[in-house]
C-alpha cells in the first residue's frame, strides 16, 4: 500500500516506481508497427532503429527557469547528449481548451531555443514541474515540438511530425495526462484531488442479534476509473484517444486524484483508496485490438463509433490522428488485410453499413474531401453500425482504389478513393410524400426485380443520403 503523501508528485513518483519495479512488460517498447522519422543514420541497424523512434525535438529540464527547446539529432551528432538520455523523456497528453496562449514553436532553429518557464501557460509548466518530479530531463509537448501550422503559415513539418505522434507517446516513460485541466492556461497539479471524498478507516462496533459485539473496520470505498477519466472532458478530444491508447504508462492528474494506468494495472496515488474498478465497456489499451481472427472486427467498429464522436480543432485530422493506432492494429491483425481511410478490406461489406447518429439537416457540416464519401471519416459527428445479416451472399468486392494525400503515410487523408462493387440491383419503390420526410423509412415495402417480373417483400431500412 502506498504511504500516505497529499502531494500529487511525490504520488505520481511512487506510482512510476511500483510499475518498473514490478511490471517487466510494462517497459518494453515495441514500435515495429509505428511511424519512423526519416533521419538520416550511418550507425548499426540498432542504433539507427533507436534513433529514428525518437521525437525531432524535446524539452530539456535541467536548466532551472530556462527550458530549452532542443534538435535532438543535432544534440546527438555533437556528443552532447546519448542515446540511453535521451530515449528517456516524457510526453503531455492535455486539452488546448479555447484560452488562447502564445507558447507555440513558430519556426525551425539550428540546435536549441530557450524559453523562460514564466512565459508558459500554467499546464505546461505544471507538466515541467511533474517530469522533473519523476526524475526524467526530458518531455515532449506538441505545442513547443512541433512548428505550428497556424505560426508559421505551412504544414511542413505538421506533415512529417503528425503521424509519428503515436511513435512518440508509446515511446516515451510515461504520459502525463492533464485530465484535471480544462484547457492550457488552468494547470492541473493544484485541481488534482480537489473532489475525492476524503476518509479513513475507521472502527466501528456491531452489535449482533444473539447479544453477541464484533468489532470491525470499515474501509474507504473505491474509485471508479471511468467516472474520473473515460468520461472526463479531456477524453472528449479526438487526438488524446491516440495518444493513450498508445502510451505503455500513463499518469491521469484528476479531480479525484492521480491514477495510474499501465499495461498490468490501474492504482490510485492515494493509500486511502483501497480499490480503483473500472466498469467503462469504452476503456482499451492497445492490446485490446490484437486481432487473432476475422470474428474480432466488430471491435474496431465498436471503437470507430465511439471515436466518431471525438471532438477535432480541425475536423480534417479524423484520419491523421488515428494512424499511428491502424498501423499498429494492421500490424497485429494475425491474418492478411489493408486498411482502407477507417474501414478494413477484409470486413468492408460490413464496414461500409454505417449512418449518422443524426440525421443530416441544414445545418449540418459539409463532407469532407479528406476520405472518399463511402467512408465514415468524410463526415463531422458521430455514426454508428446498422447490423444487418452479411451481405457476401449478394455483394461482392472487386477493387479498393486508394490514394494517399501523402505518400510517406497510407494510413492518413485519401484524396481519392473508388470502390468496384458487383451485386444485385433492385428498383425501389417509395412515395415522394415519404421521400420528402427525409427520415428512415420503414419496411417491409415493395420492390420489383425486373429481370424475374415479380414483386418481392424487402425487408430492410432505407435511410436517406445528404
């Protein structure tokens, strides 16, 4: 049991040494399936593999109120740094929130930047004051890390950084995650805790009915992990899905206190918590989507429409935030398959019988041009699963056409996609007054099959396209 210390640092400290003392798997990186950085490296195969999984640039922490923003291939050609240093960094998982700040990397530099810890927002610097607490030198930040498309007028090195984020945060010790922190400018370590309901245990007497007294302890109750982090704003945001699902430890700074997550467990920092449950059907880790069969499809589906419902700064990031995820589940798919813009060929008769969760009105967003319109990544809002018996019978699948927005990353935007179908063709039969009601239409109606001259009950919804 962990002893007894309020500050959620010290917390977070012992947290961190319980797993890598006694989780083994826990520390194991595995980044065969994840984005590479394209680094040029005339070392090993061994060294060159390392040296690729780590972010282009980090924070250094051991200047005091100066925080370096470093190139870590120029830090690593000079000697400045090794590689055992610097593969040990952390990474911030938070909410942007709608605060504007000014604590962004605007534009390239040639070894390092330095900024004053005072000019950060409160998160950030709350972030710094965590890893330093863990003993770590490094942490990433994708503010300060990655040069802002917004700062600098191109998407330059968003494109070549931006589908390795999943590389960055399964590399790293340990997420940082801002749960408490509604947005950059709040902070979290002074929130953390602020709403757990605080007990002891305490003796109490019971008085039986024989006349009979036992004395016995009663226990604080336990936490639910859904309650203070599955559900929380922070899980809202469509980027941090990926980012924790792919992070191998994670440390949530929450309202009701800091929870650990790792690949064994989750524990509470609190040694008043006796017991931390977790009844959320929507909490995964990256093992959960190992795929050992073509029967398991159902929970990616499962996942897409949760994700679906995710909320995106930009709506055009649905796809890039979610590939360093399908590379990985690609990888781990135990029988061949292609991922085709958040469908997967194998299972795409399936796949493609998806449908707003609202229906479309005047209001609602156009679709977008980052995915083909067969695809649920084409529309804002959130979708789910019509699941009708299969298809294969009546359908079959002759072409998938992609072509990626960028080559480097199949997983990504498609700016052009085509699907070649072959299957029977029924002429429905509708009144224009249902029609025009633009709501799902209820079966059984008629339909007639011209080549046999006879009419047929079919019973299945028809639910209006925009």
């Amino acid at each position: 049991m962990l002893e007894a210390k309020e500050d959620p640092v010290s917390q977070a400290q012992q947290l961190l040494a319980i797993c890598v003392s006694s989780h083994g798997g826990c520390g194991k990186v595995d980044d065969a399936g994840l984005d590479r950085s394209s680094v040029s490296c005339q070392d090993s195969a061994a060294l060159c593999s390392i040296q690729q999984s780590l972010p282009r640039r980090m924070l250094e922490l051991s200047k005091g109120t100066e925080v370096l923003v470093i190139d870590v291939q120029a830090w690593l050609l000079n000697g400045t740094l090794s590689l055992s240093e610097v593969s040990r960094y952390c990474t911030l998982s938070c909410r942007w929130g709608d605060t504007a700040h000014n604590c962004v990397l605007k534009a390239p530099f040639a070894r390092q930047i330095s900024i004053n810890i005072e000019s950060m927002p409160q998160t950030f610097r709350d972030a710094i004051e965590t890893t330093r607490g863990l003993g770590i030198r490094f942490l990433w930040i994708d503010a300060l890390c990655i040069i802002q498309p917004d700062a600098c007028g191109d998407d330059v090195d968003w494109n070549a950084e931006g589908p390795r984020m999943g590389s960055i945060y399964h590399n790293a010790v340990c997420t940082i995650s801002a749960t408490a922190a509604l947005s950059a400018t709040c902070g979290f370590l002074l929130k953390t805790d602020s709403e757990r309901i605080r007990a002891v245990p305490c003796k109490v007497t019971q008085h039986m009915y024989d006349g009979d007294a036992r004395t016995r302890w009663l226990l604080p109750f336990y936490l639910i992990f859904g309650n203070a982090v599955t559900f929380s704003a922070l899980n809202e945001r469509g980027w941090v899905t990926q980012e924790q699902l792919l992070s191998r430890r994670i440390l949530h700074f929450t309202l009701q206190g800091v929870f650990w997550e790792c690949c064994r467990r989750k524990m509470h920092g609190h040694s008043s918590v006796s017991h931390v449950r977790d009844y959320c059907p929507l909490s995964w880790n990256v093992s959960s989507f190992e795929f050992g069969d073509g029967r398991r499809w159902k929970e990616w589906m499962t996942f897409v429409e949760h994700y679906s419902g995710t909320e995106f700064t930009n709506p055009e990031d649905r796809l890039i935030a979610l590939s360093s995820l399908a590379r990985v589940v690609d990888r781990n798919r135990k029988y061949e398959d292609s991922y085709c813009a958040g469908l997967w060929r194998n299972s795409l008769l399936d796949d493609l019988l998806w449908m707003r969760l609202e229906l479309p009105s005047s209001d609602t967003p156009k679709r977008m041009s980052i995915a083909p319109s067969w695809s649920w990544a084409s529309l804002q809002g959130e979708i789910r699963y019509r699941h009708f018996p299969s298809a294969s019978s009546s359908v079959q699948v002759l072409d998938v056409h992609l072509v990626p927005s960028q080559c480097i990353n199949p997983y990504g935007n498609i700016k052009d996609g085509r699907l070649k179908l072959v299957a029977q063709v029924a002429t429905v039969s509708i009144s224009v007054a249902t029609a025009n009601l633009g709501t799902k239409v209820d079966p059984p109606f008629r339909i007639e099959d011209k080549a046999n001259q006879w009419y047929s009950k079919l019973y299945r919804s028809v639910i209006w396209d925009e």
